[in-house]
C-alpha cells in the first residue's frame, strides 16, 4: 500500500482508538500520493461529537457537501457488510479514498484486522496495474470496491492473469453508477461474484446489496421518495444546518436519511427508479430519464439520459453516449415503448467514453453543459 493510504490508516486507528483527531481527505494532485489529509480540530465541526471522518459529496450534480462520520457510523457500516456478505477478508483498494467508496475499503480493513491492498492510483485505471495489485493478496476472503466503468475495462478483452485475479474474489462491490445489463450478464457469466451497491457519503457507503437493505438497515418511502435509516448514518453536514435539517429528518419516531433518489420498497427490497432531477419535464409532459437510459443502454456502451434547459420546451431531452453512432434503431425503441417526447433531441457522442468524476461517476455537470451547447 503507497505510503499516503498507510498514513491514512494510521490516522484513522488512532482516532478510532480516541488517541487521535478527526480527518478531511481531500485531493490534491500536487501532494504524494494526491491525497491531502487535514486534521480537524473540534472547533471546526461545532455541533459534532465522535467523528471520525469528514467526507465530501461527489459535486456531480451541484455543490459538494462536507459529510461528518463518526466512528460508531463506519464501525456499523463495515459490520453490516461483513454480516450480510458472511465473512471479512482483505480488501483490494482500487478507488480514491477522498471519496467513501474507497474511504470505506480502509475502514472495513481497519475494523476487521485486516491488512489491505492499495493498486496504483497515479493516472488511469488499468487492468495491468489491477492485476498486479491483486497478485499481492494473501488472504481467503478477498474483497473490492469497484464501479461499473472499472469493471467494463477489466473485462474488454481481459487477460487471463485478469480473470484469474477477479474469480479469486468473493466479493466484488459495484457501485457509483448504473452498471449496464450487459455487463452484468458477462460478469455472471464468467463466474464473478458481483454485488450492486446502493449508498452514499450520508450513508457510510453502501447500504443496500443486489437490492436488500443490510442488516439493521430499514428503507421507507415517501411520495416516491426513498428514505433510508440505520446506524451507520453521517451525523449531517458541516457547517451546514440548512442541507442537515433538509436530509436527516425525523420519520416515524425515528431518524433517517431522506435521499434525492425515486423509488419503490417492499419491506427490506429496494427498487430505483431514478433521481428527482431525473425527471424531464418538457413541454409539459413528464417522463423518467432513468426509464429512457433503461432501454438506450441496451444499444450503447455508456448513456446517460439528463433534462436540458429549453427556451421552448422549458426541457429536452439530452442524451451522451458511447459505443455505436448509429441512434436509429434506439431511438425508434423510445418512440415504441415511451413516445415520441420521449426520443432525446440534445445528442453528444463520446468516442473515449463519457467524462467522469475521480469516483468514477459520470461528470453530470460538464455534460450538462456540453448537451446545451449542442443547439
């Protein structure tokens, strides 16, 4: 493990320990490691107690919030993990720990004993660096937090050292992003063991696998809206009592997360339909951006479907795109199955594949505003 991530993990012992102050990571391409890692005195979290890391929020859709965790919450949500999934193991870092998916493969390394593997993170993802890294893993029980782009580039046209590599996991964590139908399938296919995560900074990270709340997690919803609850909550947002009063609201006589996420639930089964800003309004019929995405991801590499600001229609419809140019054919399967509003009008095709956040998101807000430049 580089030696910024082992200093890390000291910093995190020491605090869990009570021996040692709260952390902000943060990045910081000119530090060793880029990774800035800030201690935080007491007086600058007022209203806090016990934290044990204070986290951002991707910013891919506005302005990222400083989410506080305690020790209580990250020690609960390594243990639920560990419950649901039946073991704890070594775990394969392999994502940037300013953010809590990668953040979280060091405290659930911390929590169990165990010593993780850190892959080089200097520059792109690959499979060859990947590779090497989990060659190193000594343990059982081996485990990795990855996102759906991580793992499409593992699996084009993957190596045999590669494949070998990702069978020798008993879990392998898939989150950040929709991960496309087809790329599960080939990852069933080939024997991998893949959990879809759903979870966020408010939530210690994960908090729901392939669709069942973990344990000591319950799920509500709310005119559609999906709230969530747990031991392994953020205490809220630092210097930030507006968003915290927003979010962590009290619910039938208990305290739960109130996401910007749409959805269904069917006692501990959840079922994402889509965000809030997910949803087009143009001209004024209202349609589901994840619903289009759903059937354009069954003729392209990466889509994402987004409303964009329409002089006339008040919004369009926006689609970025990889893999093939030719839309005819996806384009006609909206107009059958959704309608003709539905068909996306703002187009932008991404050769390399769709821009991303250091998280592996799809960078929401710089496609945005690409798509309205496409007039």
């Amino acid at each position: 493990m580089q030696a910024p991530h082992h200093n890390l993990m000291q910093a995190l012992a020491a605090n869990a320990n009570d021996s040692g102050p709260a952390l902000e990571v943060l990045a910081d391409p000119s530090a060793p490691g880029g990774l800035q890692v800030n201690y935080l005195r007491p007086e600058e979290l007022p209203g806090f107690a016990e934290t044990m890391v204070v986290v951002r929020t991707s910013g891919s859709t506005g302005r990222a919030k400083r989410t506080v965790l305690s020790v209580s919450a990250m020690a609960a949500s390594a243990q639920a993990t560990a419950e649901y999934l039946g073991f704890e193991g070594q775990w394969l870092l392999a994502l940037p720990v300013h953010y809590v998916a990668g953040l979280s493969v060091l405290t659930r390394s911390l929590f169990a004993g165990t010593k993780p593997v850190g892959m080089d993170l200097e520059g792109s993802f690959s499979a060859e660096k990947f590779t090497t890294a989990a060659e190193e893993m000594v343990d059982a029980h081996r485990l990795t937090s990855l996102v759906p782009t991580q793992l499409a580039r593992l699996l084009d046209n993957p190596e045999p050292r590669t494949l070998a590599a990702l069978k020798r996991f008993d879990a392998i964590l898939l989150g950040g992003a929709r991960a496309s139908k087809d790329l599960l399938q080939s990852s069933r296919h080939l024997g991998l063991k893949i959990f879809q995560t759903y979870g966020s900074s408010e939530t210690s990270g994960g908090l729901v696998y392939n669709g069942t709340a973990l344990p000591g997690v319950k799920l509500a919803e709310r005119e559609g809206r999906i709230l969530v609850s747990g031991p392994m909550l953020a205490d809220g947002y630092a210097n930030n009592p507006e968003a915290t009063a927003e979010h962590f609201v009290i619910h039938e006589g208990s305290r739960w997360y109130l996401t910007d996420d749409l959805g269904s639930v069917d006692g501990n089964r959840l079922n994402i339909a889509g965000r809030i800003d997910d949803v087009i309004n143009t001209g004024g019929v209202k349609l589901s951006a994840g619903k289009i995405e759903g059937l354009l991801e069954e003729f392209f590499s990466q889509s994402l479907v987004l409303p964009v600001p329409d002089a006339q229609w008040g919004q369009s419809v926006g689609l970025a795109y990889s893999g093939p140019t030719n839309t005819q054919d996806a384009f006609e399967a909206v107009r059958q199955t959704i309608g003709a509003e539905a068909v996306p009008k703002r187009i932008r095709h991404y050769p390399s594949g769709l821009p991303l956040l250091p998280n592996g998101k799809f960078d929401r807000r710089r496609i945005l505003d690409e798509l309205r430049l496409n007039d």
